[in-house]
C-alpha cells in the first residue's frame, strides 16, 4: 500500500509561489463565485479555493494546491465525505500507472496502488491544469463523478 508520507510520493522542489498566484487568478476567472488565498503571501506553500457549491447536495467544496519549481503538482479536492485529487509526481513505481501524472479517485482520494488511475491531463502547464481541473469538476457537477478524470467530456 502506497503511503502519502513515502518519500517516493512526495512532490520535488520548493513550492513556486508565482505559479500558485497564476493558478489563483485562473480559478478566479474560470469561478468567479470562488475565494482563493494562500497561506502566506510572502512564502505561499498552498492555495486553497473554496466553492460555494459542493458536488454533493447542500455541501460546499475546497480545492487545496500545491505546484513546484520542478513542475510537480498536487490539486486535492475535498467536501464532507468526498475526496479526490490529481498528482503529477513520482510515485515510487508502485501504481499501475505509466508516468508521474495519475489520479486519486474518490470517494477517498485512496493511495492503494490498486485505486490509482493515470491521470487524463497530458499536458502539465499550470494555467491547462487548471482549466482542464475545473472543467472536469463542472463535468462532475452537472453529470456525476464518473466524468472527474474524463478526458472526453465536452459539456
């Protein structure tokens, strides 16, 4: 069982403080009902979007964000009892997965090799994550959790 702690699951590099300010102000474009702040604004570790609406009923969601210098990055998902996130990082070769891109899907977010699929992001650049990020979640909104990590999902 892969472990969040391991260090082979572990984001590369500092965390680049320009990239979560550009990732803040495409959600922001993308979701203008969104709130999103950074735990420090001279040292920014991570963003964190909150929604007004939450892929359950009567439930609010947070996206919390994190991208390196190495182009590692992590957007974690999280409503009451629903948790989900992309990563694109090393993962030890323990996930049936080819590359560093994969997806934790929910209910849990589970790292068990077993749980772990590739990612539909091809593309890592922060400002197409994102977008493809909230595009899926709207994707999810409107037509159930099965289009979370849909590359094929046209609206």
């Amino acid at each position: 069982m892969a472990n969040n702690d391991d260090v082979s699951h572990r984001l590369r590099g500092a965390i680049d403080g320009d990239v979560l300010f550009t990732i803040r102000d495409e959600f922001l474009r993308q979701a203008p009902l969104a709130t999103a702040t950074v735990d420090d604004m001279v040292s920014p570790s991570v963003l964190m979007v909150e929604l007004t609406a939450g892929l359950q009923d009567e439930s609010t969601g947070r996206f919390e964000t994190q991208w390196t210098i190495e182009g590692d990055y992590k957007f974690h998902y999280t409503e009451d009892d629903l948790d989900f996130r992309w990563g694109h990082h090393p993962h030890g070769g323990d996930y049936n997965v080819q590359g560093d891109a994969h997806f934790h899907p929910p209910p849990n977010a589970s790292s068990h090799p077993n749980d772990i699929e590739p990612s539909c992001f091809t593309v890592h650049r922060p400002k197409l994550v994102t977008r493809g990020v909230l595009k899926n979640w709207h994707a999810a909104y409107h037509d159930g959790p099965d289009e979370l990590n849909s590359p094929e999902y046209t609206g």
